[in-house]
C-alpha cells in the first residue's frame, strides 16, 4: 500500500471515530396551569315555556356529543387569587343539535358577585358552549290511542327532533394558585 492511500484510509478512520457531542433534547416550555372542567345542568330560568306532556307524548333530552371543549379559567385573573366565581349559561339547541345561540344568565344563583368583574369568565364560558353539539332532542308522538308506558316504543311512533334550552353553571376557582373549573348545579 502506498504511502499516499495509507494516509488516506488512516484519516478517513479517524474522521469515523470523531466524536460529536450528543445533541440535548429540547424541551417544550411547560404548559400553564390548567384546571379540571365541567358542567352541570342546571334548572331553567322561571320564565321557560314549558312542554306540556301527553300521555301519548315522550321527551327525550339531548346529549351532549363527546369530547366537548370546556371553558379554560382564564389567565388575566388568576394573579388576583379571586374567591369562586359562578358562571351560568344559556344554550339554545337547534333541531340539528347545533348550538345556535348562547348567553349569560343572571338571575338566582347565576346572579354574578357584585366585587368582582365576570367578563372573562362569561366569554371563557361561551366560547366552549358555542362548540358544543349534540344528538337532537326528540319529541315521540305514539298515536292517540296509544296505552303503553313509552310512546318512543309504539307501533307508528313519529320522532319529531326539537329545539330545547337548556342552562348550565360553570364554577371557577382557584386553590394554592391554581385554576379550577367545575360543575356545579342541580344534582
């Protein structure tokens, strides 16, 4: 071998064993503080019209489709280390189980504290209702003389999907520093 090809296969070996320092992973920044979410159903305002029942008529509720975003609390208020604060809204269903509109409640329980500025909280709120979507509400209509205990299971049943309003209560809170929201409401 000549002299010239051994200098050569001798640095191409050393080039091989050079070392390169091993690269350090990068690590995502750390994700803020977020809270457990939920919501609870809770009783409608007094002035609701009401479904006036039949005993050939049955109601079914509509449900919320899986996974639904949740209100997230929001970041500008949690330095003020606020005492809970109650949020309700109202979400009126389409016959699609679409949302179609949604807006703050204020009375009852749902009347916001008077030292305290709810905004972010009502728009961190509507926000996740507005993507909310559901399986329809249905109203079964059996014929009129229909005399069994469930018109959705009559022979000629007509399933007519329904509008509803419905009201939810959103709770947010905080402890040692740290958001939370959950459900709160009727039981």
């Amino acid at each position: 071998m000549t002299r010239r090809v051994w200098l050569l296969v001798c640095i191409a070996g050393l080039a091989g064993c050079a070392s390169v320092p091993p690269i350090a992973p990068v690590q995502p920044p750390e994700p803020p503080p977020q809270g457990a979410v939920g919501a609870s159903l809770i009783e409608p305002a007094a002035d609701t019209r009401r479904m006036e029942m039949q005993r050939n008529r049955r109601f079914i509720h509509p449900n919320l489709d899986m996974p639904a975003a949740m209100p997230v609390y929001p970041a500008d208020p949690l330095a003020l280390r606020l005492a809970p604060v109650v949020v309700c809204i109202d979400a009126a269903i389409d016959a699609t189980g679409a949302v179609s509109a949604a807006a703050p409640r204020t009375d009852g329980d749902c009347a916001p504290p008077k030292d305290v500025e709810i905004a972010t909280f009502i728009d961190a709120a509507l926000a996740a209702v507005r993507q909310w979507t559901y399986a329809p509400a249905l109203l079964c209509v059996a014929p009129e003389a229909f005399d069994g205990t469930d018109a959705c299971q009559a022979d000629d049943v007509v399933e007519t999907p329904t509008a509803v309003r419905l009201s939810y209560a959103f709770r947010f809170s905080q402890q040692a520093g740290m958001p939370d929201v959950e459900r709160i409401g009727a039981p």
